[in-house]
C-alpha cells in the first residue's frame, strides 16, 4: 500500500480552504435575501399641480413608489380614468381629459391605492361666441342685417359697425337682428356680451353706404335743369331756371326751409348749361346757350346787384366747369365758339378783372364734367367726349399749375358718366346723378377721399335718377335738386348729410 505524501496533501487544503469559505459566503447571502427582502418605498402622493384648469391642462404628480411602468399605474381624477405622459418613482403626468369633473386625484400601483387630499378643480370655460355669417353684406344707414353665429348672450348683446353702436331688434344665442347705425362707416361688425366679457368680430368688412338724403321743399320756381346754383352768406341761390330758362334768382334759408325770388333778375340773357362760382361772397355766372347760340358774357352778383365783368377770354362757351379757390375763379373745357369740345382752363382774378390762361386740363377735351376744390387743389372728372363718356378724374395743383392723374371715378373700372354735379363736404370730393353711355339717368353717389385716392360708394340719392342736376352747399351739407328725368324737368330738392 502506497504511503500519502505529506506535502501533496497540505497543498490541496490550501488551494480547497478558499473555495470552500467563497461558498460559505455565497450560501449566507443567498439566506439573508430569503430572511431580509427589499422592501420598496411605500406608496404615496405628496402634490400635484396646477390646482385646477380646462379640459387638456397637464398635471403633474409629485410623490413615491409609483411604477416606472405607465400601464402599472391606475390613474383617476375624480371618476375619470387619465392616460399618462410620463411615470418615473416620484413623479407622474396627464392630461385632464375631455368631460371629466372636478374631484381628487387617485393612483393605484400594485395593488395599493392612494389619493389626493386636495381637490383638482376641473374649470368649464365659457362657450366661445363667434359670428358665422351676415346678411346682407352691404347697406345704407337704417339697412337691417341679419347676423348668424353661435353662443350669443340670449339677450343685452352689443353689436358695433366699425365701433358705432347698432340697435338690437332681436336676438337669441344663434341669431341677431339689427340696422345698420347713423354716422357708420364701412368695416367689421362686432358683436359682444357684456356679462360674461366674450366678444367675436367678422372676418370681412360690411360696405355702408353712407350719407342721408332727406327731402326739402320743392324749388320756388318751374321746374328746370341745368341751372346755375351757388351759396351766399349761408343761403342757396339758383339762377336761370324753368324748361325755357328765365332770369329769375331764388334764394333758398335752410332754417325756414323756404324758396323766395330776389329782387333783381339776372343782368344778362337767360341761358342754360352755364357755370357760377363765388369769391368772397361774390358770385361771377358766365357762358352758356341760348337759341342755338354760344355766350361768353361773364357777371358779378354782389349785394343782391349784377353787373358785367370781363367776358371769357376764349369768346363763347358752355357746358363748362368752374370753381374757385381763395380769391381766383377758375373756368375750363366745355364746347368752344365753334362748338367743339376743349380742353383749355382759365384763371379769373377779381382784383384786375383778368382772365389768365392755365396748363390745359390733364384729360381729354370733353364737356358737361364734374368738379369741385379741397384746400388748394381743383379735381375735374367725367364728362363726355370724343363720342365716349368718361370717369377719368385729374387733380389740379393751383400753386403749381400742374395736373395729376388720379383715381377713376367709381374705383378701379370707374363709372362712366357726363352731366352730373359735383360738391366738397369736409375734405372730400363728392361726385354722383348723371347719365351714361346707354343714356340711362343714373342716382348713384361716390366720395372720394384725397388722402388716399379713393372714392367708396355711398347713399343713392333718393329721389328720381335725374341728369342736369343743380347743387349748393351750406354749414357741411350738400342741396341737389332740379335736372332732368326720363319723363320731364324737376324742381324736387334734397339736402345730404354725410355724417359724422
């Protein structure tokens, strides 16, 4: 039998004691993990915030021991089960769903159920109001509108044209009776509700054709058009008036709204188509025809007396333009001595009695336009001629004795016409009534603004569409009457107002 060698035997213990004592160690943590478990952080909710909000506010939970799993986590805001966006130990979030209710917020994780101690307020924001249609989409002052929309207050709603106030025929939370307001202008319609402060406003304009026209009394002589009117230290005057012109003067007082005949009748041969204008409460009536016969012959009327000035340097002529500015006239195109249309303009000083000749009209040579000043330049516009009605409109700068070409009457494709009147009424032009090329008598109006170039349509006149109008203007308001209609003369008169 062979003997154990000592030294072979020592040296496997040593290499078997380690071994043994790593599996010793391994077996005693393996019972300490089976005597000791870990042991998570208990299930808890510290806070969340906002403390209230709409339906989609993000909330966010602050606490521990919830799942970084999100589908491990029960998550209710009151009754309502949420959705989660993010699930970390100590923090979750969602969203506050569509129709949930205010009420405390609850998270169950493993089978553990906490909640909240304080209440989410779940807030219900006010219907909004809009306005989703209106009808018409354009009108004159008094027009009712009718308006569509949703949410409207059920009753005290303000509605506003451009920031004036309208009165309220009718309403109810979808719909909106109402007229279009005195001194409007055109642009959005605003409809608010005081109560809850929710407003809504339309996406386009509403057009107000603005203005108002009301009815005076009838002229105090016959029926007549192309009469030459002017205004006097606040009274109208209308000369050579009636179907075979006379040379009676009538003089019209808008505090009585009564005609009455002046003393003296006009110094020279009565006469239509002429033209009259006035500087320094004088006024010079010129040109004209009269049995087929073209005069030149000019007058000043002053203190209720004529008398001759000089006559128009260019002899005969009618159907011209004139106006003045400061202390000159101004008289241009119209039919010349030999009856054909010009185009040439003239400066009348009272101080010399001297007709002087100015740059030719920017135009064509045409007649029966329309014209009128602001501040210090003249406009001159429409007319007819060369065959062909115009709605050219020229500015003339009278320092300068230049013409502009500005904007067509009636905007970008214009409104032809000829023979129609044309006044200033605080800062703006004013052109309407007439005729076109179809002769057909026209009783629209348009302003015209210089300060951008551009005429807006406003109030139709409201009598009968008439030609061979006359007008005055007295204090800010316009007085048109007489012409010419489809039928026969007038003597009707109406006063405009622009408005505010």
């Amino acid at each position: 039998m062979k003997s154990l060698n000592p030294y072979s035997a020592n040296k496997w213990l040593l290499c078997a004691l380690p071994v043994l004592a790593l599996c010793l160690i391994i077996a005693c943590s393996d019972d300490d993990k089976k005597d000791n478990p870990i042991i998570p952080d208990s299930l808890s909710i510290t806070s969340f915030s906002p403390s209230q909000g709409e339906a989609g506010t993000e909330i966010t939970v602050i606490g521990t021991g919830f799942s970084t799993v999100s589908s491990e986590n029960t998550v209710t805001l009151g009754t309502t089960p949420v959705t989660l966006n993010l699930a970390e130990a100590g923090k979750l979030k969602f969203n506050v769903p569509e129709g949930a209710s205010s009420g405390t917020v609850s998270v169950t994780t493993n089978g553990v159920k906490v909640t909240s101690t304080s209440t989410f307020e779940v807030v219900v924001p006010e219907p909004i109001l809009e306005i989703l249609d209106y009808d018409p989409k354009e009108g004159e002052w008094d027009t009712y509108v009718v308006i569509e929309g949703n949410n409207f207050a059920p009753a005290n709603n303000v509605v506003l044209f451009n920031g004036v106030m309208a009165e309220v025929f009718q309403e109810s939370p979808s719909q909106i009776t109402v007229t279009v307001p005195e001194n409007s202008r055109s642009g959005k319609i605003e409809v608010r509700d005081p109560i809850d402060d929710r407003s809504a406003i339309t996406a386009d304009d509403f057009t107000v054709f603005h203005g108002r026209w009301t009815q005076i009394a009838d002229f105090g002589g016959e029926k007549s058009s192309l009469s030459v009117a002017f205004t006097i230290s606040g009274k109208g005057y209308v000369v050579m008036s009636g179907e075979e012109p006379s040379t009676d003067v009538w003089s019209y007082t808008p505090e009585t709204n009564k005609w009455e005949i002046e003393p003296n009748q006009f110094g020279g041969i009565a006469r239509y188509s002429a033209v009259g204008f006035v500087i320094e409460d004088e006024a010079y009536v010129g040109s004209g025809r009269r049995n087929n016969l073209n005069w030149g012959d000019f007058w000043n009327f002053k203190s209720g007396v004529w008398s001759t000035v000089n006559t128009f340097p260019e002899g005969d002529r009618w159907w011209a333009v004139g106006f003045s500015n400061g202390n000159k006239g101004f008289v241009g195109t119209g039919f010349n001595g030999d009856n054909m249309e010009s185009k040439d303009f003239w400066e009348y000083d009272p101080l010399d009695n001297l007709w002087t000749q100015k740059a030719d009209f920017g135009g064509a040579a045409r007649f029966s336009a329309a014209g009128f000043v602001i501040g210090e330049k003249g406009y001159i516009g429409t007319g007819y001629g060369g065959n062909s009605g115009f709605s050219d409109f020229w500015e003339y700068d009278i320092s300068e004795d230049k013409w502009l070409k500005r904007a067509n009457v009636g905007g970008e494709e214009g409104s032809l016409r000829s023979n129609a009147v044309g006044f200033e009424l605080n800062g703006k032009g004013y052109i309407g009534l007439g005729i076109d090329e179809a002769e057909n008598r026209l009783k629209d109006f348009w302003e015209y603004d210089p300060d951008n170039d551009k005429w807006v349509g406003i109030a139709d006149f409201k009598g009968d569409a008439r030609t061979g109008a006359s007008v005055f203007v007295i204090d800010g308001k316009a007085y048109v009457g007489l012409g010419n209609s489809d039928d026969d003369e007038l003597k009707d008169f109406w006063v405009f107002d622009p408005g505010n």
